[in-house]
C-alpha cells in the first residue's frame, strides 16, 4: 500500500510536468545530423518540440535502466552463486536425515528380534 501511494506521489507530477512541457514546446523544431551543412533536408527532422524532449526522456531511461542493470550484475551473481551452494547442502540435510532413517529404523527392526 505505501509503495503504491509512494509511486502516485512520484507519478502524477512527472506526467503534469511531461504534459506542461508538451503543451509548452508545441512549436516545430529542426533537428538537423549533418554537422556540416544544417540546412540539408535529406539529414534533418523537423517535428514538434515535445517530441524531441520526450524521445530524450525515453532514451536517458533507458540507458540508465541499463547502466542500473549492469552495476546489479555482481549481486545477481553473488545470488545465483547462494542459490546453488544452498540447494546443495539442503540436499546434503536431506541426504544425510535419510541415512538416519535408515540407520534408525535398522536399529529398531534389530531390536525388536
């Protein structure tokens, strides 16, 4: 309940922000990738200036989503690496209570000879 109130109050003010800057920016802007001669239509892109901006957002999350997932990459490891070692003494426990079944019920089927 608090980590979805904690996403509301995140949320509702990044999206008035993304929808004031969209509704701000609405003129058309060029974006040119010919360095060397901006004026070239065949390497420009002229759209909405709130696009450009939200194409960054989009872009800047992703990379960092990335940069985050890479960085988290030593700890996933550490935890596969736990996961396997617990598995295995879990079935080491388990082994070794079955030989003590065994062991336990050999001592009582003796004794009741």
């Amino acid at each position: 309940m608090i980590m979805r109130i904690l996403k509301l109050v995140i949320l509702i003010p990044v999206a008035l922000v993304l929808i004031l800057l969209s509704v701000a920016n609405r003129h058309a802007a060029t974006l040119a990738l010919n360095p060397f001669e901006p004026a070239d239509q065949a390497l420009s892109l002229t759209l909405p200036f709130f696009i450009f901006l939200l194409i960054a957002v989009m872009i800047g999350v992703v990379i960092g989503s990335f940069a985050t997932w890479y960085a988290q990459g030593r700890h996933r490891k550490r935890a596969r690496d736990e996961a396997f070692e617990a598995r295995k003494w879990r079935e080491e426990a388990d082994r070794q209570r079955g030989r003590v079944e065994d062991m336990t019920t050999q001592k009582l089927i003796s004794a009741s000879r």
